[in-house]
C-alpha cells in the first residue's frame, strides 16, 4: 500500500514512518515495537495498513484475552 496523500487534510507530505507506538486498551498501555504505517505531518493523521492493524491486534491484550478464550 502506497500513501501519497492525507485522507484527513489532503497534505501530500504524508509519509511512511516506523517507530515504537504506545496505545491504551482498557486502562493498560502496551507498546508495538518498530511499527510502519503513514503519518501526516500537517494533521498528525495515521493510517495503518492491514499488516500493520495485525499487529497492533497481537499486541493488544485485550483482544489476546478474546482470542484464548
């Protein structure tokens, strides 16, 4: 998946980063390590492709509690 513009602002300087994201789910926090998706720098905007949703998913406890279940 290729990004080449903000779907919030329209700013063409959306760009493909990858860091550690930190999230909340039901009052806990964890971390996705060196996560890649598409960031405006103009809005802050994020956009994850499907890849990058699989691993936040994996990540979030909660729905690791789900999935065992």
């Amino acid at each position: 998946m290729t990004i080449t513009k903000c779907p919030t602002c329209g700013s063409k300087t959306i760009r493909q980063v990858r860091r550690n994201v930190v999230r909340e789910s039901q009052g806990h926090s964890y971390t996705i390590p060196n996560l890649e998706f598409y960031e405006s720098p103009k809005c802050g905007e994020k956009v994850y492709d499907r890849e990058a949703m699989r691993r936040i998913e994996a990540h979030n406890p909660a729905l690791a509690k789900q999935s065992a279940a």
